[in-house]
C-alpha cells in the first residue's frame, strides 16, 4: 500500500529519549512533507529571554516576550533551523544552558497559549506549502491538533531513553554521563507532566514503543501506523 501524502498531518508525541524527533524528520522526509519541531520553540523563546535578561520566574514578563517573540522556524526535514531575532540558534537552544531551565518556560500556561498559536499556522503553512506535515512535542495529539488524521505517542522504557540521550549528549554512556543526564531529562519530563500528557496515550492516539527497536525499526512502525490510519 503506497503512503498517502494529500493535506497529511501526522503528529507525534512523546518523552525525551523516545526517538521522536529523528522519527519524525524520516517520516516526513519519506512522506515528502514538511517537518515541525515544536520543542525547539519553547528552547528559542528560552534562548531569547536569557539573551535579553528577562527573569524567567517572571510568568507574565514571559510570556509577553512570546506574543512578540521574533521567531523564525524552518520545516524542511532535511535541513531544519531556528532563527530568533535574526540570530541562527539552531546549535545554540540545545546547549546545557538552555536544556537545563527550558522547562520553566515550557510549563507556563500563557506561553503554551501563545505557542498552541504559532504552532498551528506553521502546520498549516506547511500543509499548503508541501501538502502535509509531520509535527512532533509533547501536547500536539492532545492539544495543538487533536484533530489530526495520524497522533502517535512514542514511548520507550527509561533506560533505552536514558541512554539514547546520553549518547546523544555526551557521545558515550559510562556511569557518570548517565548520571547526569538522568537528572537532567527525567526531571524534565516531569515538570513538563504537569501541564502536558506524554506518557499515556489519549483515545484515539496509536502507542509505538521503540524500547526494543533500532531506528529503521522504529521509522518503519510510524510509517505503518500512517498506512494504517491515514484516510483513504
């Protein structure tokens, strides 16, 4: 059966560590449709407040740096970029720095709001332009589009998520990196349980676990899942 392309909106959510974001990019590079990355929006809009200064225990003083925020995203899988006020931060809203406080951002209800925004018109945008996307976060099969004709949660065990991200990281998974990006991610998921659900599936959202799968393992099961699921 061939994959369906037509104003196709996939969107996938999940844990740190689960594989998402690769997934995500080989789906849409395989379904020939844009790729949306909206974890990396709340990472440019963290960059962008400890860039200008802006306390980020301040709810509201965030939040109205959102609904101005000069922000920039590019949805080609093979090339995805984020620009903030005219400044490539692709590499830059990965770093420890930001990883580390990106959650207080990420957790506040009025930036989520704001974003829930941006997020839908770069779907949208993406649909005319290529006729589909491939959005991957933590709310999108819940909240930004429930409506989506393929949701997806992609899970994993903790260990196969610890140490995806740690090599990720650190290039390697001895004891100490483990350590310290355990800390790191897990207490990420769990500020971010608070205001969003990725854990379990909600109705209608198919679970791929990729604990036991390599990464064409896990690309080829989302990809069956649209065959599946996708309309006619």
């Amino acid at each position: 059966m061939s994959l369906p392309t037509d104003d196709l909106v996939v969107v996938i959510d999940g844990p740190s560590g689960s594989g998402k974001s690769t997934v995500a990019r080989a789906v849409a590079t395989e379904l020939g449709v844009g790729y949306l990355d909206t974890g990396a929006m709340y990472r440019a809009l963290t960059w962008w407040c400890l860039h200008e200064g802006v306390d980020l225990a301040d709810q509201g003083g965030v939040a109205a740096v959102a609904t101005t925020l000069p922000l920039e995203v590019g949805t080609d899988p093979a090339s995805p970029w984020v620009r903030v006020g005219g400044h490539d931060v692709s590499e830059a809203i990965r770093e420890t720095r930001v990883s580390t406080v990106v959650s207080a951002v990420a957790t506040n209800l009025e930036v989520r709001a704001s974003m829930r925004l941006r997020q839908r018109a770069l779907i949208a945008e993406s649909v005319e332009r290529t006729g589909g996307c491939v959005a991957e976060g933590r709310d999108i099969t819940t909240v930004v589009a429930p409506d989506a004709d393929v949701r997806v949660l992609l899970t994993a065990s903790e260990d196969a998520r610890l140490a995806r991200r740690t090599l990720e990281i650190h290039g390697g998974t001895d004891p100490d990196s483990l350590a310290a990006t355990r800390d790191q991610i897990m207490r990420r998921d769990r500020d971010d349980s608070t205001v969003s659900q990725f854990v379990t599936a909600a109705d209608g959202v198919v679970t791929v676990d990729t604990s036991a799968l390599d990464l064409h393992e896990a690309i080829a099961a989302v990809l069956a899942v649209v065959r599946e699921h996708a309309p006619a």
